[in-house]
C-alpha cells in the first residue's frame, strides 16, 4: 500500500524527497560536494548564520545545556525563554507574548483556543497548511474566500447565520506568492462585521515595516489588531513560534493550547538565538536595506529574461510553469546550472500552478544574483520557457 502511494505520485510528478546539503543554509550551499547557490531558504536577512546569533546560541548551550528537560509548566521556565518573550513583547510593541516549539505548532493550537464548534472560520485560499489544520481542529464551520478577494470576504460576512462567534484567517504575507493580505481591508470589514482576525506573519517579521515588525507595521494597523502570530524560523533564523497580545491573552493561552502544555521546551539554544536575532534587527537596519535591494536585481533580472512572476510584493519571487512535471525539469535544470530553487507543487500551491519559488537574502552579492541570472537563463531556453 506504502508502495502503490509512493509510485501513484511518482507518476504525477508529485513525489518529494529530501537532499542532504552539508553546510550552512547559506548564499551558497555544498550539494553533492559541489558550492549551490541557494535561492530557497527564508533566512531571508542571514540571521541564521550571523555570528552574533550562533555565539548567544553556543553561549547559551553552555550554560544551560542542549535541552530543556520538560515542559515549561513542568520543570520552571529557563532564563533564555523567558528574555525571548520580553524580547519580542517589546521589539512588538505589545503586552505580552509566548512562544511555542514551531510555527506550525502555534497556529494548530492557538486557533482552537480563539474559536470552537459553534464558532466560524473564513480564511484566505491561500492561507498556510498549518492555518487550514488549526481552522480544522478547531471544530468550527470553515469556509475559504478567494485570494485577497474582499468582495467576497464581504458577502461571506454578510450572509452569515446571525449570532455566530467569527474569525477570519490570513496570512501577512503569502509564502508561495510573496504577496501580501490587504490589511486595513480586512481590519475594516472585522469591525463592521463585528469578526476577530487572526495573522499569521511568519514572513513579514523581521523584513516588513518600517522597523521591520512586520506586515501590520506595513498596513499601518499595529493598533487595530489585537493579536497575531509569527515564527522565529524565517527571517528571525532560529526556530519555534509566537503570540502577541494582551498579558490576559497570552495567560489564558498558557493555560489552553495544549501544544505549548504537552510539549518540551525549545533548546535554550533557539531561544538565546532569537532574542540575539531580534537584537540584530533592530541594530542593523542596513540589513532589510539590502535584503530589498537584492530582491529588485533579482526580479528584475528574471522579468528581463521574460519569466512570468507573480504578482510578489516581497523576497519570495515565484516563477509559475504550470504543471508539475514542467516545475519539476526545472528545478532539475537549475540544478545542474548550480542554482537550487526547488519546484513547489500542488498540494503546496492550487493546481496548474506549479512554480519555481526563488527567494533572496540579505546576504546574496551582486555577482552570486548576477551568476544565478545567467543560470536561470541557461535552463530556461533548454526547456524553451523563454
Ligand atoms: C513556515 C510557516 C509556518 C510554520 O512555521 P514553522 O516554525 O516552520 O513551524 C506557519 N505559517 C506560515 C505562513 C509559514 O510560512
């Protein structure tokens, strides 16, 4: 049975495997012994390999060890954790903030502390995996409105059955469209219509805004939105997830989601990195500059070659081919030319809209973006994409 699934995506082009890249998620990375350049990872302002970040995280190693020893309510929380959150609370301007072991973690348990049975959901097509899973463990009746369609958020809120407790679901900005969610839109209609909403700002944060909190900073609509969600993988470079909000929030949280109950604390490591990370950002603003800088060369170097991008506002710049076996020789192609940008097929994205997903870093040069262009350019035209 595990054989006929594996050979029946096969079939479709839809089968997945890992590769073992034996450095650090770098501009470049070693891939079968050779140097990539890498242009998929989401650290997207080099935090992940910033010296300052890996130092507080050895650092922190040493003093607290590898591993947390329990949960947070079971064995008293660790210092790195608890100046994670007053980190954050303050980078966020907010109250209070807790963090969870991963992103995906947060939404599948935040989601269905904020809303139960009788509750409903309406979240963007779009939305994240792990945003879909929450709406569905939260029991609640869940419907998609069309990407960044706010007509249709519109009619879905007015015609709704009356007394009905709603939250609406976004991302901040999109991972596999690097676009990004019409914020004051959907804070106008939340009030009208008396819903809540929830943001997931795991690509936002660090790189959009003025100071770089993110997508709401972005929006101009900090003050209207109570609490949202982001993560400490992307462009923060550690690992786990977070919540703002109110410090009444935030405790009834603690005392609800049960995947910040019933799961061990993070490595003091990831903490120490984040707190450090955050540091960096708001220390280093030159940083976001050339993240932004290095997104238009790119961009503009694919459109000039006459890819079709979509419509991205952001570091994250897909090439969509259409199908997935197209996407597939592609990625293939790329590879060969020392480019790894892999091909992001459905379910990921809808169908037909298989894609090459480029990202870009702060820490890519102006030749390693001007090489990879050319390579782009060389697997292009062998496939006839251009
Ligand atoms: C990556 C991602 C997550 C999951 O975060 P992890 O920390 O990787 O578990 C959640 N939401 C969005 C939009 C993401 O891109």
């Amino acid at each position: 049975m595990f054989e006929k699934h594996l050979k029946k995506l096969d079939d479709q082009h839809l089968l997945r495997r890992l590769r073992t890249i034996a450095s650090a998620t770098g501009p470049t990375v070693t891939l079968d012994g050779r140097e990539i350049i890498l242009l998929s990872s989401n650290n997207y302002l080099g935090l992940a390999t910033h010296p300052t970040v890996v130092d507080a995280a050895i650092e922190a190693t040493r003093r607290y060890g590898a591993g947390s020893g329990a949960a947070r309510l079971v064995c008293g929380t660790l210092t790195p954790h608890e100046t994670l959150e007053s980190t954050l609370a303050r980078f966020k301007g907010t109250e209070a903030t807790l963090t969870f072991a991963a992103g995906y973690l947060t939404n599948i348990s935040v989601i269905p502390a904020l809303i139960a049975k009788d509750g409903l959901i309406f979240a963007d097509r779009l939305c994240h995996a792990s945003l879909i899973d929450g709406c569905r463990l939260s029991g609640a009746t869940f419907r998609v409105y069309h990407h960044r369609d706010m007509n249709h958020l519109e009619q879905l809120l007015a015609r709704r059955p009356a007394g009905r407790p709603t939250l609406i679901v976004t991302d901040g900005l999109f991972s596999m469209d690097g676009d990004i969610a019409p914020m004051k839109d959907l804070v106008l209609l939340a009030e009208r219509y008396g819903a809540e909403i929830y943001v997931d700002d795991a690509h936002g944060t660090g790189i959009l805004g003025r100071t770089g909190r993110g997508t709401l900073e972005h929006c101009e609509v900090e003050s209207r939105v109570p609490y949202h969600m982001g993560t400490l993988s992307k462009a923060i470079g550690s690992a786990g997830g977070y919540v703002t909000g109110s410090a009444t929030f935030i405790a009834y949280l603690l005392n609800t989601c049960r995947a910040f109950i019933y799961t061990t604390a993070p490595p003091p490591a990831s903490a120490a990195a984040a707190t450090a990370a955050i540091q960096v950002i708001e220390q280093e603003p030159q940083r976001r500059a050339r993240l932004w800088r290095n997104r238009e060369r790119l961009a503009q170097g694919l459109t000039e070659l006459g890819f079709r991008l979509a419509a991205s506002e952001s570091p994250i710049l897909p090439v969509i081919v259409g199908d997935p076996d197209r996407a597939m020789n592609l990625a293939q192609a790329l590879l060969a030319q020392g480019v790894y940008a892999p091909a992001i097929r459905p379910p990921t994205v809808p169908p037909a809209t298989s894609r090459i997903r480029f990202t870009i870093t702060a820490d890519h040069t102006d030749e390693q973006i001007d090489r990879a262009l050319i390579a782009v350019e060389q697997a292009g035209r062998s496939l006839n994409l251009i």
